[in-house]
C-alpha cells in the first residue's frame, strides 16, 4: 500500500513539474510575442498621428490622431497615386507565385514520388543557386535588360522572381510529396490516368497545405524585393517598395505618411498569412510527426 502511495505520489509530483513546465514556456511565447508585435503596434500607432507629434522626442503616446499619413499616401493632398505600384506588386508576385507553382509541382514530383538518379545532387544544386549574393547579378541582368529594351517592364520581374523563388518552392514542395502514398498514385495508373491528372487530382488535394506554404512564401519573397524592382524599374513598372522609399527624400522623412504607406503595403502579405494560417501551419509541419 505504501507503495502504491510512493507512486502516485510521484506521478502527481511529475505532473506538477510538466505543467509549471508548460507554463512557463507559455509564458515565454507570449512574452515573446508581445515582443515582435510592439514594433508594429507602435507603427500603427505613429501612422495616426500628425508629422508634428511623430517627430516629437520621446514620441507622444496621447496624441491627437488624424489621417493625414493616409491621405497624403493615397494621393489626396495632392501627391502621386500609390494605386500603379500596388498593382504591378499584385501583378508581380501572383504571376511569379503561379508561374513557381506550375514548373515545382512536376519537379518535386520527379524527386520525390518518381525520384531521379542521384537526386540529393539535383536538391543541393536548385539550393545552390540561393548562395550567390543578389546583387553579384545585378549588373549582367541589368545589361541583359537594356538590351533587349525590357527596363521598366514589369514582366521582367515576373520571370527574375520566378527564377528566384524556384528553387526553394521545389524544395520545399519535394518534402511534402514525399508524404504522398505512392499506392494511390499506382492506383490511379491502374485506371489510366496520365501524369497531368494525376498531378491535378492526386498529388495537388493531398499535399494543398505544402503547396498553400509554398505559394505564400514564394508571394512574401515577391511582394517584398526591393534590389531588382528599385534598379529595374522606373514608372510604368514601379512596385509598391519601391513606391515606399520614394517617402524619404533629402527634404526629411516623414515619419508619419512612411509608417502609414507601410502599413497598407504590408496589409496584403498579412491577409494572405491570415487567410491560409492553417495550411501554412499544416504545410511547415507536414512529415515532422511519423
């Protein structure tokens, strides 16, 4: 009896300890969200706020909001329109996005599912490619572009962020149909389908959540690259980054409207990390459990 009352009472003993465990690691990551959030907070906070207020040192927490950042972005006071660079930037990276997606799905396929020889080779090579500083090729693209007259045009950054984002996507895709059971796939052979159905109505519902990470991901990249856009482009196919560093000018920055042009041009990547969360999530941890 007194046994029996030894181990129950480590048991709760271990219990307590995994729990103040826990706990504490919640704590932990709540603390450390609080942490990356707070810039953000404090960004949006400040694009409320008058020029005046913001430039204030220490910068004034009850200060009188207004949206003066936002109309001076949107163009109402009088200066240029955000509306092009924002849809060049849509423009750019859903076109890229799908591009990437059409070209690694059959890639992964071959490496995965249908694996060629030796190709641990191929996957280090397509990682290879991200090992060579962006701006080592800035210079030979920008001659190649003059003389093909494709400066300033914006499917020229459709293809360079296709380029960009390939490797990775297949990367990242060759995991997760690597969780695919190949006896479906033999399945569906039995019945005749071809390698474009069964890439469509086989492997595309089963491994969505890998392919929704990869696409997100391949978005963010896109949205955000600034060295090629800013080099590139000029007006016609100015992107919304480049837009954004057109508010700071040797005149000052302006804290307030570059806070609230920041702001609106992040919101797409964060609707898009909000909407597909769950198959982001899904995707990143697909194969980490066996």
């Amino acid at each position: 009896m007194s046994s029996m009352n030894t181990a129950v009472t480590r048991v709760r003993t271990v219990r307590t300890v995994r729990t103040k465990g826990a706990s504490g690691l919640g704590l932990v990551a709540w603390l450390a969200g609080i942490l990356f959030f707070l810039p953000i907070a404090w960004m949006t906070l400040t694009s409320f706020h008058s020029e005046e207020d913001a430039a204030t040192n220490p910068p004034s927490i009850a200060a009188s909001l207004t949206l003066d950042g936002y109309r001076d972005f949107f163009g109402t006071g009088g200066g240029a329109s955000p509306w092009p660079a924002l849809i060049n930037s849509t423009v750019a990276s859903v076109a890229s996005t799908l591009l990437v997606l059409l070209l690694a799905l059959p890639a992964a396929y071959a490496l995965s599912i249908r694996p060629v020889k030796k190709w641990t080779d191929v996957l280090f090579f397509f990682l290879s490619t991200k090992m060579l500083p962006v701006v080592a090729g800035l210079l030979p693209i920008y001659l190649f572009a003059k003389n093909a007259e494709l400066l300033d045009n914006i499917w020229l950054l459709v293809i360079l962020y296709t380029s960009m984002n390939l490797p990775i996507a297949v990367w990242m895709m060759q995991s997760f149909l690597a969780e695919v059971p190949v006896a479906i796939i033999e399945a569906a052979q039995i019945d005749g389908a071809r390698l474009p159905t069964i890439l469509a109505r086989v492997v595309a519902p089963i491994a969505l959540p890998g392919i929704a990470a990869t696409a997100l991901i391949c978005f963010i990249f896109s949205w955000n690259e600034l060295l090629f856009a800013r080099v590139l482009t000029g007006v016609v196919a100015q992107t919304a980054p480049v837009f954004l560093t057109g508010f700071i000018t040797s005149q000052g920055l302006f804290l307030a409207k570059v806070c609230a042009a920041s702001l609106v041009i992040s919101l797409p990547v964060l609707a898009a990390g909000f909407a597909a969360q769950d198959k982001l999530v899904q995707g990143l941890s697909l194969g980490a459990v066996k």
